[in-house]
C-alpha cells in the first residue's frame, strides 16, 4: 500500500533489461552512444518532429531548469502557476541555472487561465530598465495537484505567450499520465498546442533515472547542450540514459506504463468516493487529493499503509477529517488499493 509517490515504486523490467544489456561492452561517451540515436529517432517519430532536437538528463529539476534557463536571460522572468513544481519544489534551480531570471506567479490555481496570463505578462517591462523582461511561460503537466491541462486550455495560454512574442515550456513530468487522460497524441499536446520546449519525464513512469528535453526549434540546440555541460548534466557513461529512454518508448510501454497508473488511481478513486471521502482537487490522471477522517488514517498508518497527509497531523481528534495526497505508479496493484479502501472503510 504504497502511495506516497510515483518516483517511490520500482523500475519496468524492460528498462532494467535494456540497462543490463548496455552493460555488455564498450560504447562511446557523453551521448555518442548507438543507443542515443534511436532515442533520437523514437522520440522525433513519436512525437512527429523530425527536425527535434533531443537531449538527456538524469532529473527533471535538471531538465526543466536547463530548459527555461536556454529560454530566458538572467535578467528575465518565467510565468509559472503560484504551484507549479518549478516554484514549489526545486529549491530555486531554474534561478540558479539562468544566473538569476526571476520566476512571476499567475494568480490563481494549479491550472493557469489565459485571462490571469494575460495580465500577468502585461505588468511586467513597464519599469524599463528598472524590472525584469518577459520571458517565457511555463505549463506543468499533469499539474502539481493532479490536474490536467485539455488541449483548448493549452492552446489558449500559449496563444497569449505568442500576443507577446514569449516561448512556452512544458513541464512533462507526468507527460505520459496526461497523455493518456486526454487521448490525444503527443504532438497535439506539445508543438501543435504551440509548446516551443517539452521536459519528458520517464523517471515517474517506470524508469530509473532518465528524463528527455525536446526542443521543437533546433537553433537552440547548441545552447542547451552548452548549458547542459557547463551545468555538470552532461553524463559521461550516457549509454545507461540512453538504454533506459530507448527501452520506455520501444512499443508504446511508457503509454502503457501511464494508462496503468491512471487506471489505479481511478479504482481508488472511486472506492474512496464509495467511502464517503471528500476531494480536494479533481483525479484526473494519476493523483487524488482527497480527505477523510483521522482514525481512518490512524488505522492505514498502523497497516504499514505510505502515503502523505496533506493539511494536518497523523494526532489528534479521530473524526476530524483531514486531507491527504495519494499517488499510483504503474506498479500499483488492485490488491493493495482494495485493502487500502478497506482499511478507510473500517
């Protein structure tokens, strides 16, 4: 019964696989590995962009940040929801990589609006030399509170960027568990939308440590790869990157992986409905933020059940009812989450 995260649970056997069989041998480093150049082709194929520029790293905080401080100057800033991960949990990185841009907060909640963008973006370069220059908008999906953005909501905020000449990151930290939610290829959810920059994350999905930037405009390349080495992302034994992308996207298993996550989360989201809980966000893809009351957790807590509270402590009066984030992996079985939703049932 472990729910506490998608980067908690283990690796697909596929990509443990292909990192055994990388292991045999010699392979040139820092990305000229044969391996690299079917990520490339997969990845191009895959999302339809053959002129794609793809480059790996081992985290998102990595990719995200490499990828907007290649969009922005340092005397820049990057619009962001007030809970986008790259606000809430990454410890300042994306400053730190683009020697200092800011980061500006749209009103409102983990899915920004193009209204509030808009406005957003029009308070800023109205202090001349005195404020920071605009910059590029950064969209996480799914979003830091388990929503997903649909396709009109991604084009309408990537519209009001293009109103002020400003490139659009998507942060894909759970790209494939939205993909899924929304049945809609990868290329609706990214250029076509008009994203410029995608982080594509594998690492919540199944794989060890791995995580693509795919740059739709390829005269950004050499930039990122220049920052991706000046900022020590650069690996040297690149093909253990290399065999782990290769083998998430070889027949469709990172799809796979995402729509088994979903399809958990949705069985427990349903069974805590059943169970009187409350929601606190929507579950759209494979998180649920959801409230019930303490002795219910009491009880998962004793069962060896892992999970985080979200707005109060494992103490206290046993029939308040108290909020909590859940998060299923591919691995998440039905057994656990029936015994979960048992144990919440009482």
């Amino acid at each position: 019964m472990y729910f506490a995260s998608d980067n908690s649970g283990p690796v697909l056997p596929e990509v443990m696989a292909a990192l055994a069989q990388a292991n045999e041998g010699y392979a040139m480093p820092y990305g000229a590995d044969p391996i690299m150049e079917e990520v490339r082709a997969q990845v191009r194929e895959v999302f339809e962009a053959p002129e794609a520029a793809v480059y790996l790293v081992a985290t998102g905080t990595a990719a995200n940040s490499l990828a907007l401080a290649t969009l922005v100057q340092p005397y820049g800033t990057v619009f962001c929801s007030p809970v986008a991960h790259i606000h809430e949990d990454e410890c300042n990185a994306p400053e730190f990589y683009s020697s200092g841009a800011k980061l500006t907060l749209v009103p409102g909640g983990d899915k920004m609006t193009a209204e509030a963008l808009r406005a957003t973006i029009g308070k800023e370069e109205t202090r001349g030399v005195h404020g920071p220059q605009r910059g590029p908008v950064s969209m996480t999906q799914v979003t830091e509170r388990g929503g997903v953005y649909s396709l009109d909501e991604l084009a309408a905020l990537t519209k009001v960027a293009k109103e002020f000449g400003l490139p659009v990151h998507l942060d894909g930290a759970r790209f494939a568990n939205a993909l899924a939610a929304l049945g809609c290829t990868p290329a609706e959810m990214t250029w076509k939308a008009g994203v410029d920059v995608v982080s594509f994350g594998g690492t919540k999905n199944g794989c060890m440590g791995v995580e693509a930037v795919i740059l739709f405009d390829p005269s950004r390349a050499w930039e990122f790869e220049l920052r991706r080495k000046r900022g020590a992302h650069l690996f040297s034994k690149h093909r253990y990157l290399s065999a782990q992308m290769a083998a998430y996207l070889r027949d469709g298993l990172w799809l796979e992986a995402a729509t088994k996550a979903n399809a958990a989360c949705s069985r427990l989201a349903e069974g805590l409905r059943a169970a009187g809980a409350s929601f606190l966000h929507p579950a759209e893809a494979n998180m649920i933020f959801a409230a019930f009351p303490r002795h219910a957790h009491q009880r998962l807590h004793d069962a060896g059940a892992k999970y985080y509270l979200w707005d109060g402590e494992l103490e206290g009066d046993p029939d308040e009812v108290v909020g909590c984030r859940l998060v299923c992996d591919w691995s998440a079985s039905a057994e656990n989450i029936d015994r979960f939703l048992e144990l919440v049932r009482g």
